[in-house]
C-alpha cells in the first residue's frame, strides 16, 4: 500500500488538557517519542474517554492495518482455556493492564506507528491500540511466556 500522511484530528477543547497530558505520561513512560524526522506514514489518533474520566490514545492505521500481512496465529477461546484449566490445583494470575505496551517495538516498525495531533507527531515505541496485528502479537508472547 502507498504510505498515507493523515491530518491531526482535532481535540475537543473540554479534552484538550487530558489529551495533552496523556501525551506527556506516555512520553515520560517510555511508550511515545516525539519525531522531527520525515517519515513515510503518519496515523491520526482516535481519543477515547474512558469511564474514570482519563483518556486512551489509539492509533487509527486504517489504510496501514488494510496492508498489513497477518500473522493470523491462533488465539484460543475461553471455553478452550476453562476446559484447559479444568482439574488444576494451582492457578497463576498475570497482570495485563496496558497489554500491548508489554511489547516493544523495533526502530523501524516503531516509526511505521508514527502519529498526529495538533501539538505536533511522535511515535509509539511500543504496540499501540489500534494496530490490528496488537492481540496476535500480545498472544504470541504470552504462549511463550507460558512455554
């Protein structure tokens, strides 16, 4: 697919200093890096407001996710996993908060992730939300991990 550079979207003013902020957490986290560089591809972000009043940052790929080739691994479903589960007499837990930002992303498909908004562009360094290969990726790693 021919690269796409979208327009930032704008921000609604009441979100405006959430959004910002936000930005400034990843950034400060590890998770985004600003750019100055060009670069081939560049996203719009869609903001979601999520139910404790903060906001999630997505990336919205939709012409990049169209061209991206799948790995199309398998991701079982629950009852698979309670039917594997059943017997057991030692269960684990595994905190998944922020799931996909447990994967780092190499320098080249990290700008591939490269986005926009009105105070300028940054990359994700690690898999954002968005990207439509993100839960093939997370389960990947978890199967590893479990391994």
């Amino acid at each position: 697919a021919k690269p796409t550079v979208a327009a930032p979207r704008g921000v609604r003013s009441a979100l405006e200093g959430t959004v910002k902020a936000e930005r400034e957490r990843m950034q400060a986290n590890g998770n985004i890096k600003r750019v100055t560089e060009p670069t081939d591809w560049v996203h719009p972000i869609a903001v979601i407001k999520k139910n404790d009043g903060n906001v999630r940052m997505c990336l919205d790929p939709g012409k990049f996710n169209a061209a991206v080739i799948r790995q199309h691994d398998y991701i079982p479903v629950l009852e698979e996993l309670f039917a594997r589960l059943s017997g057991s007499t030692v269960l684990s837990v595994l905190d998944a908060k922020s799931t996909f930002w447990q994967l780092a992303l190499d320098k080249q498909r990290s700008f591939l992730c490269t986005f926009v908004t009105p105070w300028g562009r940054s990359r994700f360094l690690r898999v954002p939300f968005g990207l439509s290969t993100a839960p093939e990726q997370f389960q990947q790693a978890i199967a590893q991990s479990l391994r």
